[in-house]
C-alpha cells in the first residue's frame, strides 16, 4: 500500500495577487505570513523553498519575470517576501 502522495505545490495564485507593492528600485513586493503563504501554494516548510525555486525558473523561460522568495524571522513569526522582477 502506498501512502497518499499530497498534491505538487503551487505558486501561480501569485500571478493573480493584485496587492504588490512598488519598492524605491522599481521591483515589486508583497510580504505574506509564512502559514498563509504555505497554505496558498500548498506547500510545506521543508520543501516550500525547492519547489519555489523550480517554479520561479518555469516563470522566467515562459514570461520572461524573474520571483525571488526570502524568509524573514521575526521575534514572533515568520513571513515570506517576494519580489517581482518584470
């Protein structure tokens, strides 16, 4: 018997997100609660940053935008920025 396999994680609901911020260097922000974040892309904390990576690459070849995804620690949770390069 095999044990159910959980669904590939995914980042395209971040192609919709309408709620970016433009920074000083004219890159695009949004910082999401890293539970809200995973729970969005259906991923985990032990792979989310793998799977983001491969997509990130899928995103650059077919759109020509580049993502970039930094987990930051704060004294009492953690949150995810993405930044939009267009």
């Amino acid at each position: 018997m095999h044990a159910p396999t959980r669904p590939p994680a995914d980042y395209d609901w971040l192609l919709d997100w309408t709620d970016w911020v433009t920074r000083n260097d004219h890159r695009l922000e949004a910082v999401f609660v890293l539970d809200t974040f995973l729970q969005r892309s259906r991923a985990t904390e032990a792979t989310w940053a793998l799977d983001f990576l491969s997509w990130k690459c899928e995103r650059l070849a077919s759109d020509g935008c580049w993502y970039e995804a930094r987990l930051e620690h704060l004294h009492d949770r953690s949150h995810v920025r993405v930044l939009l390069d267009r």
